[in-house]
C-alpha cells in the first residue's frame, strides 16, 4: 500500500479533527497541490505543511496521531468562568468547535463527552435541529416500481455481471454552505439562522452509483439543468467505454426533457429494447428510499459536517465533499435492497 492510500485510510478511520487536517494537508501536497493551494485550502501554515509531511514521510502516517499525554482533564475555576462566557458569545456551534476551543487555548481533553455537555448546558444552550417534511408517497405505487426494478436487473444479471451492462444509479445533491450546519448548539430561546452570502456559495454535484461494483463517481457542475445533465452522462459512457448504461434516477425534469430525449434518440437510433445503448428508469415519486445514492449523499454531508471546523471557506467544502465520495467503494445495506447481485459476505 502506498502513502496516499494509507493516508486516505487514516483520514477516514479518524475522528480526530486535528488528525484530518494534518493529514489532508500531506495528502495534497503529495498528490501535487503547490503549498499555496494548500495554505489557502485548509488555512494552515506554510511551516504545517512542511512539518507534517516530514513527519509522515520520515516517521510514517501513525506518526500523525494526536498524543494526550500529559493534558488534564479538567478546568480551572477561572477557565470555566471564560469558557462559558465564550460560548454564550457564539451564534451557533458545534460539540467539536468546543473541544477544539478546550484544547488549544488550556490544553483540556475530558474523558467524557458529557463533561462538554454539561459546560453547554450551564451557558444555557441546547441542540437544536430543523425538520424537513417530506411529500406524502404512493405506497401502492413505489411497491409496483420496486419490482418493475427487480424484474429488470434480474433479466439482464449476465449481463450486468459480465461487465457488457453497466446499472448506474444517479442523484443530484445540491450543496449549501450553510447545509453542514444543519444541527448546532445555540442559545436555548433563540433561532439559529444561517444566511447564504451569495449565489457562489451553493455547488450541485451529480452521483452515479455502479451498482454491481459499488463504486462511486462524482462530477461538479454550476446546478442541475438539462445540459449537465448530458454532459455526466456522456462523462458516465467515458467511465464505461463500449458498455451498454442501465440509469436509474428520479423523475426531475431535466432527466426528462425534450433535449434529453433528443441526445437519447441520437444515441439509441432506432434500437430494440433489447438493445439500448442507454436505458433510462425512473423511480417511483416522492419515493427517495428507493435510490441508494440518496444515503451516500447523507453520509458525504455528515462526513464534511464532523470536520467543518476545517473549512475556512465553502471552496474547502467542496472539495471535502468530494474527497470522500467521488471513486470511493460503499457498502451498507440498502445497496442490496433489490436482492438481484450477490449480497456481501
């Protein structure tokens, strides 16, 4: 195993912010990232950088870790007194901006997350969260697609399991700076609310999920629309060149439009069934649970909002966002809900 891929191991076996960052910070330079990028990315020190990786190279990835010993485990009279006067003076943060903050100005780690929660707590503050709703769904109706499903991965499964069919299912996410601050502690009375400065601060991503290999592939684009909506699609036939592409998707209107159905139309010609170049299925409305990649984007948005503190800026945002879905491998259980490819050991 290489460095890269022992560093891309250590960042997603991490919990440890502070261990990321080192991490992401050797990882970039190695990959061909200038310093400057870097410096500018995760907001850190041209020396950082330059001890970090030495560090690694010299001493291996381990070599990264945070050492605790030697922190106490406790506060101060007067520290306490400080640090709840700080936390009544934030509009909104999280569990580990308060651990960063314990850390670095006493050098305090508690043994115990309940011993953050109680400093919460006495600057009256709680965790707060907002609610979506999402839209009534046809249960009849998403029954009879599950199986519309089932029935057609289970007719082209040689196929599919030669490689001659590639099953790809495909989901826009898009995302907002203020989305990984989806949950934060705020003063108990008072609503948390996070402006969008600007138009730039948003970034739609298109995700296509193999479902016979389980690999994931992640492109950018400026927002869902028609036009990039082709374009991953001819990104997607790059990726599999001389398969025949099955997709899966949801039924936005730019996965149907005249112009969708014109570059189809050129593509397939005037094909059989049988013999489609491209394949496009919708999913049942209002029915998200059917498409896995849904989950995916739930588990890149929870990944970046553990280690938002690391972000200086949205551009930091996406590219975390992407670091750690785009070419990764998944494996949890609704990947398998159609019970047509072999279930994992």
């Amino acid at each position: 195993m290489n460095i890269i891929d022992k560093l891309n191991d250590f960042i997603n076996q991490t919990k440890e912010s502070k261990e990321i960052k080192r991490a992401l910070a050797v990882k970039m330079t190695l990959s061909g990232k200038s310093y400057h990028e870097v410096k500018e990315l995760l907001n850190v020190s041209h020396s950082f950088i330059s001890e970090w990786k030495n560090q690694a190279l010299f001493h291996g990835v381990e070599s990264l870790r945070l050492q605790y010993q030697g922190r106490q485990g406790y506060l101060k009279t007067v520290e306490k007194e400080k640090t709840i006067e700080w936390l009544r003076a934030q509009d909104y943060l999280r569990l580990s901006d308060l651990k960063n903050y314990l850390q670095e100005q006493y050098d305090v780690v508690f043994e115990s997350n309940q011993s953050y929660y109680n400093l919460f707590k006495e600057a009256g503050i709680s965790w707060k969260k907002t609610q979506k709703k999402n839209p009534a769904k046809n249960d009849e109706l998403v029954e009879v697609k599950r199986k519309e499903i089932e029935e057609f991965l289970a007719k082209w499964q040689p196929e599919i399991e030669t490689g001659k069919l590639t099953v790809f299912m495909i989901d826009e996410c898009h995302l907002l700076w203020g989305d990984i601050l989806g949950y934060a502690w705020g003063k108990t009375d008072e609503r948390i609310e996070i402006a969008i400065k600007n138009e730039k601060e948003r970034q739609t991503y298109y995700g296509a999920l193999d479902y016979k290999t389980k690999e994931f592939i992640v492109q950018e684009y400026e927002s869902g629309n028609t036009k990039n909506t082709i374009e991953f699609i001819k990104y997607l036939q790059k990726q599999r060149p001389g398969n025949k592409l099955a997709i899966f998707w949801d039924g936005a209107t730019y996965h149907n439009s005249q112009a969708d159905r014109e570059y189809l139309m050129t593509i397939n010609q005037y094909l059989s069934e049988e013999e489609l170049l491209i394949n496009c299925t919708r999913f049942a409305p209002n029915a998200p649970e059917q498409n896995p990649v849904e989950d995916i984007w739930l588990q890149t948005k929870n990944f970046s909002i553990t280690f938002y503190h690391l972000c200086s800026s949205f551009k930091v945002v996406k590219w975390l966002f992407k670091f750690f879905a785009d070419g990764q491998i998944f494996n949890f259980p609704k990947l398998f809900q159609y019970e047509i490819l072999p279930q994992p050991t």
